[in-house]
C-alpha cells in the first residue's frame, strides 16, 4: 500500500506538521509506504513529484486552506481515490483516517 498526502494548516505551523507526523505514524506502524507533503509558514517541504502522486493507492488530504499545486491531484481525484479532511481530524485519530482511506480504493 502506498499512500501520499498533503498537510495544511491556517497558520501553516503546528497543526500542519502534527497532521503530518500522524499519518507517517500510523502507515509506518501498518508498514505501508508513505510520504507526505507540509505546505507551511516555511514553505513547501517533501514535495511530491507527479510518479510518487501517479504510483499512490491513495491520497490523504489535510488541509483546512487551499493548497499549491492542486491540480497535480486530479486523476487521483477523478478516481475517488482522494480523502479530504482537516488536519485536526488526523491528529485525533488517525486509524480512522487511514482506515477511511484504504476505503476508497475497494
């Protein structure tokens, strides 16, 4: 399983990167590939190239501001294979999330 993901925040600082660490966790703990992409008071860090988006089972995305580069994730939108919350949500309980996730893609 391979999962990519975007963590955004309003303030671009704590939240973003909690969200971040909390699905890393949780996929290294199921021993699922991940990689996620902070857009952040710092910028963007991790960026995900247009392959590691191709070759994802799935993409999580929490966020609670527009993102930069939205539209690398359309297929993967097309495809319904895009979870969509914000990152307060992940940090709570980010089994569900995952769990959630592996959802759309049966």
């Amino acid at each position: 399983m391979k999962i990519v993901g975007v963590a955004a925040c309003i303030t671009g600082v704590a939240h973003t990167y909690m969200a971040q660490e909390a699905i890393e966790q949780e996929c290294k703990k199921r021993g699922y590939d991940v990689k996620v992409e902070t857009q952040g008071g710092m910028g963007i860090d991790n960026e995900l190239s247009e392959e590691e988006i191709a070759d994802a089972d799935v993409v999580i995305m929490a966020i609670a501001i527009g993102i930069e580069g939205e539209e690398r994730f359309g297929e993967k939108d097309d495809e319904g294979r895009i979870l969509t919350l914000n990152p307060a949500e992940v940090i709570r309980n980010p089994a569900a999330v995952i769990d959630k996730a592996i959802g759309l893609i049966k």
